[in-house]
C-alpha cells in the first residue's frame, strides 16, 4: 500500500470499535501513525508512566504511557493507531455492564465497554451472579475481545471482580498534577505562565511570568471545570515528562503509605 504500512492479512481485521482506548492493558495491539518503520506494537505490560512492547520484528521496547493514550479531538489516537486484542485460547478479562434483565424470559443485556460500547449483548441470566442480576450493574468477565460479532465473543465467568493490570485512564486536557515545564495562561489576564519549583504538596508554586519569578496558588492552577478545562488557568502545553515523573513520585509515596 503506498505511503503506508502494508497490513498482513495475518493480523486480523483489526478492532471492532474504532473508538482509541482510554486505558493501556496487556494485548492491545498499536499501529504507529509516523516514522520510517511502522511496526505493529504488541503490550506485553504496563509499568507505571511505561508501557513495555512486543514489536512485530521480535524486538521490545518502552513507550511512554501520555503517548499510546494520546487522542485529538476526533477521539483518534494521535501517534498510535488502535488495531485490537492479540488472540487468547480464553479470551480477557474485561469489564462489563448490565443494561437489563428479564426474570420472566430467563435474558438479560450487557455491554462490554472495551469491545464495542455501542452494541448490546443478549445473554442468558443464568450466565450472572445472583448480586448481578438487576439493571446498572457492573461486573467483569471473559470474551473474546478479538471477535467482529456477537455471536464469537463467547463470555463466560461473569462475576463482581474488577479488571485488573490496567493503566491510569486517559488524561483529560488539564493535568491533574504540576510540574516543572508545564505553561499555563490565566483566563482573567491572559498572562502566560511558566512553572520553574514545583514542591510536594506545596499550597504555592514558583512560575516565570517573562519578568520575574512570581508565586501562584497550586489548587487555583489545578482547578477544573465540569468540561475538564482549567477553571481559572489554561493548559497550553510543556513540562511532559517532568509531568510524568511526578506522577511516578505520587505513585511510590501511595505504596509506602
């Protein structure tokens, strides 16, 4: 295919929702969207801000966690494209909600976010837990996540246990941590910000406003609104990896405590 990677009927047909996943789990398979060799990545495990791959040609590496969850506007992924599950004899554990349930009939409805959040499944009641058994509950189970139909997904072994070896969700377009690096501009004044000494837990934050070093509140900067914009600062860019490495540091601190 000119221009672009040539697919190996091998791989599959790709995912059954288009839709780029908020969260990284192991067997996710990822198209790069640039560089001179695209290969396809295969995640073997998350580690932390990490993510160690299986790259097609048999070599690992690690990418960074912001970038394989990286989407735009469109909900696309920025630098990887979403390409579906590696195949497993007994599928994944993946989470699962009830839309509804029939005592009379002996059926009840699911959706399986991860597979396709938009189409409703058909199952036997029996197939739930009494303590799932009632409409808006979410459970796990397993499915052939690889399935493009209903009828493949094959779900067995629901219960109330959550998924494990997750990574954090998709962060939303403000940080939810500071860090050296990060720009921000203050919606009141429109002056940019450049934060330079960010302390743990610190209730003040150093920043270079182009003149000289001033100290801002750090739960104003941190502020949200309900869109997940900054309610009194605006994010525009800057201090990624820092950012990450922080996220780290808060992470070690929660398993000491």
């Amino acid at each position: 295919m000119a221009g672009g990677h040539s697919l190996n009927l091998k791989q599959g047909p790709g995912p059954r929702t288009k839709v780029h996943p908020t969260r990284i789990r192991t067997g996710q398979l990822f198209f790069p969207r640039r560089g001179a060799q695209r290969l396809r990545l295969t995640v073997k495990s998350v580690e932390g801000e990490w993510v160690r791959v299986l790259c097609e040609d048999g070599s690992e590496r690690t990418v960074a966690l912001d970038q394989l969850l990286a989407r735009d506007e469109a909900g696309d992924g920025v630098h990887y494209r979403f390409h579906g599950w590696r195949r497993l004899p007994r599928g994944y554990r993946t989470e699962m909600a009830v839309v509804s349930v029939s005592e009379r009939d002996g059926r009840c409805v699911l959706v399986l976010p991860e597979w396709d959040s938009g189409t409703e499944i058909e199952e036997l009641l029996s197939a739930l837990p009494e303590g799932l058994r009632k409409a808006g509950a979410t459970g796990s189970c397993r499915a052939d996540l690889t399935s493009q139909s209903v009828a493949g997904l094959d779900i067995h072994a629901c219960s109330a246990a959550k998924v494990k070896g997750l990574s954090r969700e998709e962060s939303g377009p403000h940080p939810e941590v500071l860090a050296e690096g990060q720009e921000y501009r203050r919606r009141s004044d429109r002056k940019k910000f450049r934060l330079i000494d960010v302390e743990s837990d610190g209730s003040k934050v150093s920043a270079w406003n182009g003149r000289r070093v001033v100290r801002l509140d750090t739960s104003r900067v941190l502020a949200t609104r309900p869109d997940g914009e900054g309610r009194h600062y605006e994010y525009i860019g800057g201090g990624v990896a820092a950012t990450r490495r922080r996220r780290n540091q808060r992470r070690g601190t929660g398993r000491r405590r």
